[in-house]
C-alpha cells in the first residue's frame, strides 16, 4: 500500500511542526524520521510513497527516489525566500 508520509528533519523543525502532524495524522499521514533509518531503509519509504509532506529544503531530497506522480507538498515559513527558480 502506497505511503503517505510527513518528514521531519532536525534541527530544521518547524515552529508548529505538532499542530501540523496532528492535522496530517487525520489523514493518515505517516511521520518518517530520516535520521533514525538507513540510506536502504529511506529509499525503500520513498520508493512507496504517494505523498510527502515536510519544511522546504534538502530534507525533502529523498523524494528523487519516488515513483512518478508523487504528490510534494513543500511547507515553507514566510522568512524563506523561494528564490529558487531564479537561478
């Protein structure tokens, strides 16, 4: 069954990452910790993954591994600048 899944990256946590999880929860969202897994164990999680929720940066990098038509959905605050189709 396809993964639906919130990543939370350390130290980069968001502010209301709690409040976020708790909505994210009512949809089945699971919370994946890249940290405490394997490179393999990440790929593997990705591989299966539908969605993926998390702050804007590299800890999204692990959906490349994603099969075509995984949905991104890229949390940033209002400090960040999204600069990134600039270049």
């Amino acid at each position: 069954m396809p993964l639906r899944c919130a990543v939370s990256a350390r130290p980069r946590r968001l502010r209301n990452e709690a409040e976020i999880l708790r909505v994210l929860n009512d949809f089945e969202v699971t919370v994946i910790y890249p940290e405490r897994h394997s490179f393999l164990e990440q790929v593997r999680l990705f591989a299966d993954a539908e969605l993926v929720v998390g702050n804007n940066g590299a800890n999204l990098a692990n959906a490349v591994v994603a099969r075509r038509g995984v949905t991104v959905f890229a949390i940033a605050s209002e400090a960040m600048h999204d600069d990134f189709f600039g270049i």
